[in-house]
C-alpha cells in the first residue's frame, strides 16, 4: 500500500520522527543492527533489556520503516501459513498445538509490548473472523474448525449463518471461525514510536572495526 510518492500510507499518515543523522566516521558500538524494521528495533529494544550498558546503534539506509515493517496490513493475528489442516498432516497433533500456542503467546507479549511502552498506534483488540461466502468454503473452515477442536486449541469458535450476518450486516457470509487473538495497529506508528527512544543512524558506507 504505497501513495505516489513511494512511501507506504501509514508513513505518509502518522507524524515522522525526526530525521535522523548520517554516519560519518567512526561510531562506537558494542552491537550495530542492520534495518529499522520490527525485525531490528526489536532486537535493539531486547538487547538493551537484556545488557542494558551495551552500546547499540541501529544502522538505516532509508527512514524507521521504510521498508515492508511499514507497508504491511498492522495484524497480529494466528493464523498457519500452510492452513491448521496442513499444518496438522505435516507435524502431528502435539507440534500443531504447541504452534498454536507459540503465535498467541507472540500476540500477548506485542500487547504487552504496546502496554508497557506506551506506544500511540491506535492498537485494537479486535478478534479475527475467517468467514466463507461459497458452500465449497464454508465445508473447508467448518472442517479446520472441527479440527480445531480436537486438537484443543483454545479462544476460537464457530459462528453460524445468522450469527455472522448480525455481527457484519452483510447477506454473503454464510458462516465462519471466529478466533480471539488477534489485533490491529498502524504500522508506521508502532515503528515510530519504538525508534523514539532507540540510536538511529543512516548509513551509506559501513565498515566494522574490532572495540579496542
């Protein structure tokens, strides 16, 4: 999702922090972080927690964001790359749960996270709902759903027809999983403020030398 500009709508729609200054000449760093997507300011943020003397700059070719961590859709959602009824066929029932778990757990802490940093980025805990508009479909995630239950997986449901119309006021959904664990943000503003308080550098040219 880019404007005409080349830059993603939520980059052009959220305030941008300051621009920050290129790399000249040596900059001491016990760690450097390549890219200020969620990718490296999360380890930036982890690493500080973790060894909180540790000198850590995050280097940046373009702006925080700048590249897919600022065009994405904002979900937090669990959902299997391969579909649970694949996913289930490939590792088993234990492995699937335990999968399951391992993605819900990941929404919590990015709750957490926006919590305890008192990141602005309209964050909603809005649930997820997969719903179908073909009977083909409809048996397809009814079958996920079954499947669903009896692996044990917690925090999803199954709405019927009436259900699903009265939630979304529209006559083409015939039914669907309802799952709880999911949330919505705006990108360019989580990568906005988790930068806030982080070293930013741009870079054109990096060469590493060993700390004397």
């Amino acid at each position: 999702m880019e404007t005409g500009g080349g830059r993603s709508f939520w980059l052009e729609t959220t305030d941008t922090p300051p621009v920050r200054p290129r790399a000249e000449g040596r900059v001491p760093a016990d760690i450097a972080v390549i890219g200020a997507g969620f990718a490296g300011l999360s380890s930036a943020y982890h690493i500080k927690r973790l060894a909180g003397g540790a000198r850590v700059v995050v280097l940046e070719g373009e702006t925080v964001g700048h590249g897919a961590s600022g065009r994405n859709g904002g979900f937090s959602m669990t959902l299997f790359g391969a579909s649970l009824a694949v996913t289930y066929l490939l590792h088993g029932l234990a492995r699937t749960r335990e999968a399951y778990e391992y993605m819900v757990d990941a929404v919590e802490y990015v709750d957490r996270l926006v919590r305890d940093l008192g990141l602005q980025c309209d964050y909603e805990r809005s649930g997820f709902l997969r719903a179908a508009t073909t009977a083909g479909y409809l048996k397809r995630i009814r079958h996920e759903m079954e499947l669903a239950t009896r692996i044990g997986l917690p925090g999803v449901e199954w709405w019927d027809r009436d259900t699903t119309q009265q939630a979304v006021h529209s006559p083409l959904f015939l039914g669907g999983w309802v799952g709880a664990a999911q949330r919505a943000a705006a990108p360019g503003q989580i990568r906005a403020g988790a930068a806030a308080d982080r070293r930013a550098i741009r870079r054109d040219r990096l060469r590493t030398e060993p700390r004397p």
